[in-house]
C-alpha cells in the first residue's frame, strides 16, 4: 500500500528504534516518512520525532510511536562506522530458524528480547518467481548456522535482476516481523542491505 516499515539505531544510545505509525500495523506512510521531499537512504542520520512508548513492544520492544513533526537529515555515515553496532551472537533473533513462534519468544525475558539486529556476512542472494513477481533471497552462514531470509529491502530487490544470483560481504539489517495469523509466528527477513 506504500507504507514502509522505518528503523534504525539511535547513535547516542547505541539501541533500535522503529517508529511506528498509527496502531504500529500498517507501516510509515509515504507523506510521513519524507526527509527533504524524498524517501530516506540507508546510512543516513535523520532527526525524527518519537514518544518514549509504541505499539506492540512484547514483541517489538524497538517501537517508538511516531509524534508529529517533520523528520530531518543530521548527517550521513560510512558503513565502516556500523560496524560496531554488528551482533556476534551465536542465533539469530533468538533461534536458528526463519521464525519464532510468539509463545516462545514472550518466554525469552524482557530485557533480552530484540527483533531488529544487525549482521555482516558474506551472502549468497538469488531470486524465486512468485505469483506476485520476483522474490530476492539472502542465504549466509551466522554463527554456526544457515539462514535463508526473503530481502525486503524495496531498493536492493528493486534492482537486483531476476532469476540471477551475488555474492557479496554485507551489513544487514534483520528484522522479525509482527506475530502472522496463520501460525502465530513471527518471520525473519532482511530489512536493509548494505554491499561492503
């Protein structure tokens, strides 16, 4: 519908912010999310406007209810400068698997919960025909374990070509969605895609 789901590390504090729209269900629509009448870029420092609570933290504890006000850019950073925000845990997102079933994600104690972190790997992408279209996915080796996650990075699947594959040594963000009503899970995916 062209909302897009928005996050990113507070550089003073060093945690995940995800700023959350309305009831935190239907993405950062397109008229809120402008920083100088365009979309935001990867490795930008924008200013945005957050209240101290959000919606769906139990899961989500990195949501942030978005306040009025415009969002401004502060600045940009070198990949180089994130690195230090990678995790280095031995699972991904608590597990070793494409997702969590809620139930054990609410045993995992607060204080530890996460569903946003950030990674580098060397990752295998490729692409599946989908009745949608083109599907990118991401397969890398993290900690001792193989992920395979879809990419919804919108300008990375955007441009990758399809039924093709890459190689690369990235930064990734990985982001565990809202629990799916069908099996009450919540899915692992690649939010954003950085190429070293």
């Amino acid at each position: 519908m062209g909302n897009r789901c928005i996050a990113g590390i507070d550089m003073r504090t060093g945690e995940w912010m995800r700023p959350c729209f309305g009831s935190g269900d239907e993405g950062v629509p397109w008229n809120v999310r402008q920083v100088e009448e365009r979309e935001p870029e990867l490795l930008e420092v924008l200013a945005i406007p957050l209240a101290n609570d959000g919606p769906h933290r139990d899961c989500q504890p990195e949501n942030h209810l978005l306040l009025d006000g415009p969002w401004g850019k502060v600045g940009r950073v070198e990949a180089s400068q994130i690195l230090k925000y990678c995790d280095e845990d031995e699972l991904l997102l608590h597990n070793a698997d494409k997702r969590i079933h809620v139930n054990n994600l609410l045993k995992i104690p607060a204080a530890e919960r996460k569903s946003l972190c950030l990674v580098r790997a060397h990752v295998k992408f490729f692409t599946e025909g989908t009745y949608k279209g083109k599907k990118v996915n991401a397969s890398f080796l993290y900690g001792s374990h193989k992920y395979c996650l879809p990419v919804t990075d919108y300008e990375f699947e955007r441009k990758f070509p399809a039924y093709s594959t890459a190689e690369a040594d990235c930064i990734m963000t990985i982001s565990l969605g809202s629990p799916y009503d069908r099996d009450n899970c919540c899915y692992k995916f690649v939010a954003g895609v950085i190429e070293l």
